[in-house]
C-alpha cells in the first residue's frame, strides 16, 4: 500500500470518528431532566418569588412533572424525544397569591404550553421555543 492510500484511509477515518463525535454530542437523553430544576429566568429576566420558589420536577421514569409556577402546584406529563419537549395533561390548582409571584405563574404557563425543546448545558436546563429561542432557564437543585 502506498503513501497516498495510507493517507486517504485515515483521513476517511478522521472524518467517520469527528462525524460520530458531533452526532453523539447532539444527542439527549431523558434520564438528564430527571428531578428538581429551579426557575431563574423567563424570557432573559431573572426570576425572584415572594412566597413560594418556582420550580418543575421531572419524573422521566413516569414520564409526568410536577411543580410550584409561582403560587399554584401543577401536575402534568411530558413527552421526549432527543431534545424535543412537549407539556400535556397539565392539572393546576387555583390560588390567588402575591402580584408579582402571579404574573411569574402566567409567564411560566405561557413558557411551558409553548416549549418545544429542551437542552441541559452543566447544571442548567433550557426550555426553548420551536425556533430555539430560549423561554426559560431553569438551576438543578442541589437538594
């Protein structure tokens, strides 16, 4: 074999290995939603509640999540499939609470019917419109 195929071969094989590396990259698994996240941004702006911390938690072995948007507690399911996210079959209870908490809820209802994408980056989850434009971000929780 001469020089020249040596070469062609392996740069086949450097292409092969830095295409199976990107694609491995872009993959998601459901397993990384799994537990408690906490709201810390909506639409860029952070986040503070007055009475109760927003959060989502994520059941991914059942497949539903459950969570405080602001004031009410919210019970739903949640669909996956390599980075794209529905909410369905959400249930909330209706309490009135603080201005500011309230309008942290309406934010978050909007903020999860129009979720379509989700990417985590360290302890960091993103809720993304169809288009990739960030709607929310949300901390793992430590506890």
């Amino acid at each position: 074999m001469n020089v020249m195929k040596v070469m062609k071969v392996w740069n086949l094989f450097a292409v092969v290995l830095a295409t199976v590396g990107l694609l491995s990259s872009c993959s998601m698994d459901v397993k990384e939603l799994e537990g408690k996240w906490l709201v810390k941004s909506i639409e860029n702006e952070s986040v503070t509640t007055v009475e109760r911390e927003a959060f989502i938690e994520f059941n991914t072995v059942e497949g539903k999540i459950h969570g405080c948007l602001g004031v009410n507690l919210v019970n739903g399911a949640f669909t996956f499939d390599n980075g794209n996210l529905k909410f369905g079959n959400m249930g909330m209870t209706m309490m009135m609470g603080p201005a500011e908490d309230m309008e942290i809820e309406r934010s978050m209802i909007k903020v999860l019917d129009e979720t379509a994408k989700v990417k985590v980056n360290g302890s960091t989850l993103f809720l993304m419109d169809a288009s990739g434009n960030e709607l929310a971000s949300l901390e793992r929780a430590t506890e």
